[in-house]
C-alpha cells in the first residue's frame, strides 16, 4: 500500500510533525555549527588513501605483471587495490562530495560545483537525477525514477507487465554493468520509452554520457592495457574485475537503500503541499539503513545510514553515525518506524521482492509491514509532549480536539 | 622555464591517465606546490615587521607567472577550521621571475581574525591558496616623471612594491612620499625607507606621527610638496583620508591625476539589504530585497538560471559569486568571498553584487 498522508500513516498529529521538524532542523543546526577542521581532516585524508590506492593499483599491475612469478599476485593484488580505490571514490567521496557536503570547506578542489567522479556518469546528470529527482521525491511512485529506475517493477503500485518475468536476468546485468546503468540514470529510460523525452535534451545527453565514458573506457580498456606492452590482457583484465568488483558492490548497497520491507512507497496526494516537516517524515519512512562497523560504513559510502542521508544529504557523511543516535532517539520518543538490520538481511529482502514483482500480485503477497499503532502510552503522553498551546489561538478550536482524537 | 609549453602537453596527455582528474590532483599529495589547478604557495617565512604587522614570505606553486604589476594585490586564502576564508592583500616584493617568492605585509586589524591570524597564527611551512594578481592601482612602465605617493598605515604596502621596482630597476624619478602612521614604531618599513632615501636623490620621504602631531592636513600639501598639481599621486590608506583626499584634488580640478587603492573598505553591517544583482555573462541586472532569494531575482529578470529543490538540499542551483555579498537566508551566514560558489535558491542580496551567469 501507498502511502498518500504521512502524518495519518504515523498517527501523529500536526504539532507533533511540525515538532519532529524542528527537532530535526536543531540536529542539523548542531551539526553545521561544529563543522571543523578535523572534518575538513576526514575527507582530506580519505582523498589522499584513495589516489594512493589509485596510483599503488596501476603501478602494481604495470610492474607486477612483467615477471612471472609476480604476474599473479600482481593481477589480484592490483584488481583489488583499483576496486578499492574505485568504490571509495564513487561512494564515500564523489557521490557525497556531489551532495554539497563538503561545499562548506570553501575548497574549490572539493566542492559539488565542479566535482567529477571515477564513473560513466556526467556528474551534471547526477546532480539533476539523483540529488534532485531521487531526494526530494523519494519513493513518491510516478516522480522518483529510483523505484526500479526504469528497468525493474519494485513496488507493487507498479503495473504488471510480462517484460517483468525477465527481472531475475536484468537484475543480474544491472548489477555486473552497474556503472553503465547510472550512466543511464538521468535519461529516464521509462519517459525515453513512452516517447516523452525531448529529443533535443536526449541528445545533449547522450553526447555527455558518451565523452565521459570513452574517456573512461580508453583509460581503464585502451590506454593502461597498452602501457603494459605485451602484458597488456593481464592489466585489461585487471581492471576489468576492478570495475565489475566496484559495480557489485555499489549495486548491492544502493538497493539496500529503499528495498528492503519497511522502506515505504507514497502515491503524490502526499507531495501535494508537503511541509518541511512531512519532507523529513517522508525521507525516514521511505529509507532502509543497514548495520555495521566503521569500516563497512565507509566503503558504502555511509549508505548504511541512508535515513540520516536522506534527511540531512548535505551534512558530512563522517558525522552521519552521531546523527543516527539522536534519530533514532526521535523515532522511538514519536513512534516512527525505523528500518535496519544487517546487511545479508536488507539486501535478501530487497532481492526476494525483485523476484517476487517479477510476477503479477495476485500470485504473490505483500511484505510491507503493517502501519505503526501507536502504543496506548505515548497517546496518552502525546498532549503534553506537545507545546503548550498559544494563547492567542482562543480556549478551543476543532483542529485541536481532532488532534485529540 | 622557456619549456612551459611542452609540459603543459605533457601534463594533458597524462590526463588521459588520470581521466576525470588531472594529473596535477596526485602531484600534489606528493608535493603540495605541485598543482596548477588551484594556484597555492608555501609559507616560507614570517618576519616581523612591527608590532601588529609581518610580511609573509610565500613560494608560490605551479602555475605562478610572477609578472604582477607592482602596486596590485592578490588573494590568499587560508583554512581556518576547516573552511578556507580569503582576503586580498598588496604584494609588496616587486615582479620577478627569478626570485621563486611573493612577499605580502598584513597588519593585525583589531577585529580582524584573518589578519590576527596572518600575522601571528601562521606556521612556516603552511599551504595556502593564492588567486592571480588584480587591481588597477599600478605603477605605469615607464613611471611617470614625478611622484607624489600619500600613505597612510598598512597603505604603504603597494607603495612599497613600486618604490622597490623603482629601486631595482633604477628608474627611481623626482618621488615625495608622505607616510602617515600612529607612531614610530608602527611604521612599516621604515628601516628600508631610509636606506631608499639614503640610496636615491630623487626620494624625498615625509615621515608623521599622527599620535602626537595629528592627521595630515591636506592645505599643507603647498608646503610639503610645493609642486604636488604637477604630480601623478598615488594614495593608499584608510577609508577617512582616501575621501579626504579625493575632495581636495576634486575641488582643485586634478582628480585626473589622483590614483587611490581603498586597501580596506569595510560595507556598514546594517542596512545593506537588498541590492542590484548583476548577471555576468547574460549582462542583465535586477533591484532585489532583502528578502528575495538570488534564484527568483534572476528567474524574474529573466536569466536561466539553474535549480532543482528549491530548498537548499540539492545544490543544483550552486553558481560562482564573483563580488559582493549575499546571506543564507536560512541561517543567516553571510558570503562575500570572491569567486565564492553560493546556493541561489537560500541566499539573498546584501548590497550589490555580481553572479557568474
């Protein structure tokens, strides 16, 4: 089920989301005040890891592959070390650096103005359907193209159709060619399909998907391969698992992100006139986070909290665990569902429902929890968690005794 | 360096290593100054001038072409927690190749964090961010004939950057230089100014104190300078003797010849809301309030401008501020950096200022 009302979804009355908002806004008002330099710090450092790996990854595979005791060692070792570097690059920096977070620095060398990522993707396209399309319409079904991207029926609002028998199989070639379907992302294949998309625009695009990827191809297929000289399928090779490595697991987390149960779709009766408030509200009920330690956290490119992303997609990713704390401390405090769990079992789930949409819903039941019911308890706390009443409303008036109810 | 050419060829083809960055962005984890994608310089060395003011000697890295014009001043940006805050100060070292530095003289302002910091917080050895040289305020090559140079304070800096390419060219014309400072001690350069005076027949230097004599009063040019219509003058200093000075030149019909750097114009904080916007590269312009965000000003005169949430969140609409000042009407805090990237759709104006669109 769709969810068209978030504040009836929750049974929480209109002063309590307006309140939620403002709570979330002070978390965010605490982070950007204690933005510092040992953030500044983080980011720097992560850079500087990941060039290095970039750089130890290609020399190792240049020189390691030369000699044949070496060759195999090299070839794991450097596919390893450009996978690495390739994953930190796309997640934990490019794609949050995309998102202004580090915009505060006032560095020009790391700013979302003018940020390009290790990836097909122009990151203009990204900017528009990622950072836009995606997080202000998150998994509003019609407006966010992130609900299977065009290409998979994740919800069951979707309709059925038997090109959706195949989802097993282009589940698969998404994730092996994950890079090259973001490179697709901002095209809006399923407009493309229906004819709707401006021709002149399409163009635009393709032409920028298109330099961006040869450069990318002539780097990674052409030009490493052919400074290895006659070792050059070794190196190609190489770095063809590098990217199929990175594109796994880039796959794997992003469908963690709104897949699993529990990540809710909305139909646009919500967006209509939604507060900031109800944005927030939104953004909590239609993300999924997984857990984990530092490390893992980092190489998801802090996607394992990605309903502290989701709310606050500008603040710097190394401080998401701090602001995962006091969110959750609010969703319990107002009875808000809050999806997470381990990350076998969020991406299993996710998986399981691109099987099961694959097949028409009447041969298949939904896994989408049933709402919140709010405990007796909280209700009846709920009037005076609220703020006081303001005098100058009168002594009584219907919104109030409906909130009440 | 006459091989400049072939290298910038080099470092293209590299690119096509290190495609979507440049080669450049690993150079300089190796060497900070390895880098011409954003010019920066090493602090070499900070020398105590006087009291409340040093000069900073800085090796800039690639990409420095040392060939500014004396008397103009560059931006230096320094990371204080984290975030990178950028003044402009006057190069004070004269244009040339070979030297491998840049020198600038910063005084401490009392309510100036920045310059505090410059002067007394700054490790040698630290990186900081340089843009290229501006400014009109220039000493014309061949100099003019003769010279009147009004200084008052830290004004003395450009004057400084003329006087000692004058020297080291020896072209050193008919110059009177009158340095106003509080006292003695906070006279910068003094030292130097003498053994120029010494050095050069035609400078003539007057020194005031205006602790103890007061400030220059502008009718007693006749009698410092008996021939100052007759002169290019050249003034530097604070606001107050800048518009004192103009006046005076203005009412005797010579502000042709009158050349001024306003070194620290400060806007007052209150009332500067609101102001025309300029759209760069569309050449529109629009009056905007105080309350009007920069994205429904330009939307309103008619620019294309970039946007996406509307809400501060995506950064879509982020565009290059390249003068004045606009305020995150969210928060408050303000912008004014040069060529400082702003969120369109959160700020507004606070005065006038120019957007690269």
């Amino acid at each position: 089920m769709a969810i068209s009302d978030v504040k009836e979804y929750t049974h929480l009355t209109e002063d309590e989301v307006d309140q939620i908002g403002r709570e979330l806004d002070q978390i965010r008002t605490e982070i950007e005040e204690s933005r510092g330099a040992s953030d500044a710090a983080y980011i720097n450092r992560l850079i500087k890891i990941q060039r290095g790996l970039a750089a130890a990854g290609r020399v190792t595979l240049l020189v390691g592959t030369q000699f044949k005791e070496t060759r195999k060692p090299a070839w794991v070792l450097g596919a390893g070390l450009l996978g690495l570097h390739k994953i930190l690059e796309n997640m934990e920096i490019g794609h949050n650096v995309m998102h202004g977070q580090w915009d505060w620095m006032n560095d020009p060398e790391i700013h979302s103005s003018n940020w390009e990522w290790d990836t097909a993707q122009p990151a203009e396209q990204w900017k528009h359907s990622h950072n836009y399309i995606h997080h202000q319409f998150t998994n509003v079904l019609g407006y966010d193209n992130d609900i299977g991207y065009g290409i998979l029926r994740m919800a069951r609002e979707q309709k059925w159709s038997p090109y959706n028998l195949g989802q097993p199989i282009y589940n698969s070639l998404l994730a092996t060619l994950f890079e090259w379907g973001v490179a697709l992302h901002d095209l809006d294949i399923e407009r493309i399909r229906k004819g709707e998309k401006d021709p002149k625009e399409m163009k635009r695009q393709l032409k920028q998907i298109f330099r961006k990827g040869r450069n990318q191809i002539l780097k990674d297929y052409v030009v490493y391969p052919a400074l290895a000289g006659k070792q050059w399928k070794t190196v190609l090779t190489a770095n063809v698992a590098a990217n199929i490595t990175r594109n796994l697991w880039s796959y794997m987390i992003i469908f963690c992100g709104h897949f699993p149960d529990g990540a809710v779709h909305f139909t646009e009766e919500e967006i209509e006139d939604e507060t900031r408030a109800e944005w927030y509200l939104r953004q909590i009920l239609g993300s999924a986070n997984f857990e984990g330690g530092r490390m893992l956290h980092i190489l998801s490119g802090s996607l394992g909290f990605q309903i502290e992303h989701h709310l606050f997609p500008d603040l710097p990713s190394n401080r998401y665990p701090e602001i995962a704390e006091k969110v959750q401390a609010l969703a319990a405090k107002y009875d808000i569902p809050y999806t997470t769990g381990p990350l076998y079992r969020q991406y299993g789930q996710a998986l399981r429902t691109i099987m099961k949409l694959s097949l028409p819903n009447s041969w298949t039941s939904s896994d989408q929890p049933e709402p919140p019911t709010p405990s007796h308890d909280r209700k009846r706390r709920g009037d005076d968690e609220r703020p006081s009443r303001r005098t100058e409303l009168g002594g009584w008036s219907r919104s109030h005794s409906e909130a009440r109810g | 360096m006459a091989s400049t050419i072939p290298w910038e060829r080099v470092r293209r083809s590299a690119s096509k290593l290190t495609t979507p960055l440049h080669p450049d962005d690993y150079l300089r984890l190796v060497n900070p100054l390895w880098s011409a994608r954003e010019l920066r310089g090493r602090v070499e060395e900070v020398i105590p001038e006087t009291e409340d003011a040093a000069t900073l000697v800085i090796k800039p890295g690639w990409g420095w072409r040392y060939n500014h014009k004396p008397g103009q001043y560059v931006g230096i940006g320094i990371q204080v927690n984290g975030k990178f805050q950028w003044r402009s100060y006057s190069v004070s070292s004269p244009p040339e190749r070979g030297r491998g530095t840049i020198t600038i003289t910063v005084r401490a302002m009392p309510e100036g964090k920045l310059s505090s910091h410059l002067v007394k917080g700054l490790e040698p050895g630290t990186i900081v961010r340089l843009a290229l040289p501006e400014g009109d305020f220039v000493l014309p090559d061949p100099p003019p004939q003769r010279i009147l140079f009004l200084v008052g304070g830290s004004g003395v800096t450009p004057v400084m950057a003329m006087l000692r390419t004058l020297d080291r060219r020896g072209t050193m014309p008919d110059v009177v230089m009158h340095y106003s400072s509080p006292t003695e001690d906070r006279m910068i350069f003094r030292d130097e100014l003498d053994r120029l005076e010494q050095k050069h027949d035609g400078l003539t230097l007057h020194r005031l104190h205006t602790d103890i004599d007061g400030m220059l009063d502008l009718a007693d040019l006749d009698q410092i300078c008996p021939d100052w219509r007759e002169r290019e003058t050249y003034a530097c200093g604070p606001g107050p003797m800048l518009d004192a000075i103009t006046e005076h030149f203005e009412s005797n019909g010579l502000e042709e010849h009158l050349h001024l750097e306003r070194f620290s114009l400060e806007l007052g904080g209150e009332g500067g809301e609101g102001g025309t916007i300029t759209f760069q590269n569309s050449g529109k312009t629009i009056e905007a309030d105080g309350a009007t965000t920069v994205l429904e000003a330009g939307e309103e005169a008619g620019v294309g401008m970039p946007y996406g949430c509307r809400m501060g969140i995506c950064h879509t609409c982020t565009l290059t501020l390249i003068s004045g000042k606009v305020r995150d009407l969210r928060n408050g805090s303000e912008f004014d950096s040069p060529n400082e990237p702003v969120q369109t759709c959160v700020t507004a104006a606070v005065g006038d200022c120019t957007l690269d669109i």
